[in-house]
C-alpha cells in the first residue's frame, strides 16, 4: 500500500504554482483543526505580485491564505486550482 501521507516538514518551504504555472510564493506554514486534524489552509511566504490578482483571504497579520480544498497536487510543487481561489 502506498503512503498518501505528506509530513508537515515535506511542505513548509515547497513552491505554490497554479496548474497553468504561475507561481504564487512558498508554503510558510499549514492551519488545520486541532480536534479533527483537518487542514483548512496554507500559509503563503514570499507572494509573489500576481497572487495580488485572487480573491484569497488574508490574516489581520497580512498573512496569505490558501484554503486546502484548492490543492490538487503536492509533489516537487503544491499545485493548486486557480479556478478555486477566484
């Protein structure tokens, strides 16, 4: 049985790119549920000016947020579906 499991270390630091290619900046940290252990979304580092273009919510401490559900992959890159951030 493969692991599906990607441990938080494996994350922070990875570049977010859209599927089109366009990057976004880097994983900064991920929130999640405490009681469920659900992730609910990245933290992003380093934005780059186009991620300026998406209607993401930002944290009172101007911290990017990047809702979970958008990601379609984590591997060399988090690829996320820009379709889901607009």
């Amino acid at each position: 049985m493969q692991n599906d499991k990607n441990p938080f270390k494996a994350i922070v630091g990875k570049m977010i790119v859209t599927k089109e290619g366009k990057r976004l900046g880097f994983v900064r940290d991920i929130t999640f549920e405490t009681k469920s252990g659900e992730l609910i979304s990245l933290i992003v580092k380093d934005s780059t000016p186009y991620i300026k273009n998406l209607n993401l919510e930002i944290t009172n401490s101007n911290e990017i947020l990047i809702p979970y559900s958008a990601i379609i992959a984590i591997g060399d890159f988090v690829i996320v579906s820009e379709e889901d951030l607009i």
